[in-house]
C-alpha cells in the first residue's frame, strides 16, 4: 500500500524534511500496521534529522505514536485488529506505520490518542530516569534543566507525586508558572539568575544529589557545581549540543562526583522491561500522577514548521503531528 512520510534524504537544518509517498509492504511475521492518529514529537528526531545521530538514508523521522492496529502478521497474539495501541519505534512520523508487535501497548480509555502519542516516549523517559537511573526518594531534592519541556513535566510532576522537592530552570519567565503548576516547588531564570547559587540558598548550602540535564554543553559545568559530594549528573540530552573535551578529573575536584549518559533503549530495550516502563507511565496518568497537556499541534505535512519552534524552544508541553 502507498502511505504519506516525512522523510530526510540528506541530514541538516529543517528544510530537509520532505512529505514523501512511499510504499509500505505488509506486516511480516510478528509485526503489526498502525494507522497513526497522533503522532508525539521528540528532541531526539532532531538528532537524527541533523546527522548528530548517524542514521542510513533515506530515513523516515519519529519515534512515537498512538493509534488503531490496522493489520497484524503471522504469530501476533498480544494484540488485534482495530485495537487502540502507542508505540515506540522508528517510522512514526507516517500515516501508517509497520513495527515490531512487542513495541505496541494497549491505551487506556482514560487516555487519548493525542496523549498517548505524546506521553509514552516522554513518559518512559522520566520513568527510567526517576525510577531506574537515579531512584528519587521523599524528601530528597533534584534539579531539572528544561523544566518546561515536554519530559521535564511530566518527571516533575511524578517526582513531586513520590514527594521530592523539586527545582527546575528555564529559559523565559512565561516558563516559570508553566513548571510550577506541573510540580516545580521553585523555578530558576537561567538567563537572569545564577543558577548555582540559587540552588545553594533553596537547599541552605547543601546543594542536590541529583541533577537531570537534556541540555548539553551549556549547562554542564553549572550542573557539576550544583551537585552536592558523590553526587551524581545524569547528562540525556544534547538540547544545546554534545558534551566533549571533558578532563575527568574535573569530578574529583567538585566533590567526587558521578556522570551518566543513560538512552531509554538500554533500560527498556527488552520486551519486558518495555511492558513495564509503559505500563508504569499509563498507570500513573489513570490515577492522577501524571497530567499531560498537548500544547501544540501540526499537520504532518508541516513537520519542518514543528522542529523549527521545538529547537527555538518556542514549545512548552508536548506537541504532536497530525496525519
């Protein structure tokens, strides 16, 4: 069958992106067609579309996705046609999409296609993050850069729910009530107020055991400061561009401290660990730990419209393309 896809035939800037009409063959053996009614857009597509991650071209863009099983291949038992699933897998940004029948899972009702289609991956992230990289515990304090962002919402509000106090920073002061009405107890301006010692005064010294950074460079050294002794930076995103050219023994000097460059696909890459990282995100929008607001939303067809804004940082929540 033929189906519309944003494609990049070339790495670069947005304009590479391209509405191609392809041809899609049937699900094969223990895969499934999803017609896609949502589709979530992610930091990380911008990665792949600029040549930062290595992909093989012609590639076809996204990650995620929520909608109706079309039709399934031979040995799928854990789902059917007609079903409602969201998925992570490459391939998303499609009218259909094929994929591996172990990467769909079942929707609630209580969640939408627009939801899911932007939750899960942002979901599973903070979930790995908060519950796997660095268990976060009540009564502890964290720091998240890009509080704001479409995962930085969702992982405050659950670490808020476990009953951490959380800090988070952004970029602009419209930022600052978004955060906090997700959870944030304070927000720094990082473009008017030292970061640094603003988390010194908000922990009387003591700073964080913990800080999250998808930025990248610009935010490195400020993150190691920010880190109390043995303390530990998880560093998942390059927002700002690649950490390189570090001098280890920079963590000596700050206090022993601990670095971590986790990817989802290392702590939920199985099937079963998959299952449950999903599971786990799903259940906690149904009893209320999680509220996900799609604060944007693009034709399919505009895809290049949508990354333009998401690396000019004019988005807040999630966003989602519409086929």
């Amino acid at each position: 069958m033929k189906t519309k896809a944003i494609r990049i035939h070339k790495t670069g800037g947005p304009e590479v992106l391209q509405l191609d009409e392809i041809d899609l063959a049937p699900p094969g053996p223990g895969e499934i067609r999803v017609r896609n009614k949502a589709i979530g857009l992610n930091f990380i597509e911008t990665y792949f579309r600029s040549g930062l991650y290595p992909v093989q071209l012609p590639f076809t863009l996204g990650s995620e996705a929520a909608g109706i099983v079309d039709e399934v291949g031979a040995g799928v038992t854990n789902v059917k046609t007609g079903d409602r699933v969201a998925y992570n897998s490459a391939g998303a940004y499609a009218e259909f999409t094929n994929l591996p029948a172990t990467r769909a899972l079942p929707v609630p009702d209580k969640v939408s296609d627009e939801q899911a289609a932007s939750l899960l991956l942002k979901g599973a992230t903070a979930e790995y993050l908060i519950f796997r990289t660095y268990q976060v515990k009540k009564g502890e304090t964290i720091l998240w850069h890009a509080a704001a962002g479409g995962v930085g919402l969702i992982a405050a509000q659950w670490a808020k729910h476990i009953g951490a106090t959380v800090i988070g920073t952004v970029g602009s002061d419209d930022k600052i009530a978004i955060a906090k009405a997700h959870g944030c107890d304070h927000v720094i301006n990082y473009r008017k107020e030292n970061v640094v010692e603003r988390v010194k005064e908000l922990t009387g010294g003591k700073k964080v055991p913990v800080v999250y950074d998808g930025v990248g460079k610009d935010t490195f050294e400020m993150s190691l400061d920010c880190l109390s002794p043995r303390g530990l930076l998880v560093s998942f995103g390059n927002a700002s561009g690649p950490i390189t050219g570090i001098n280890l023994g920079i963590l000596s000097q700050k206090g022993s401290l601990y670095v971590t460059r986790p990817t989802l696909f290392t702590y939920a890459g199985a099937p079963k660990d998959y299952a449950e990282v999903g599971a786990h995100v799903f259940d906690a929008v149904a009893k209320g730990a999680i509220k996900v607001e799609v604060n944007q939303r693009y034709k399919l067809a505009d895809a290049a419209s949508a990354h333009r804004d998401l690396e000019a940082r004019k988005t807040t929540g999630a966003t989602v393309l519409v086929p």
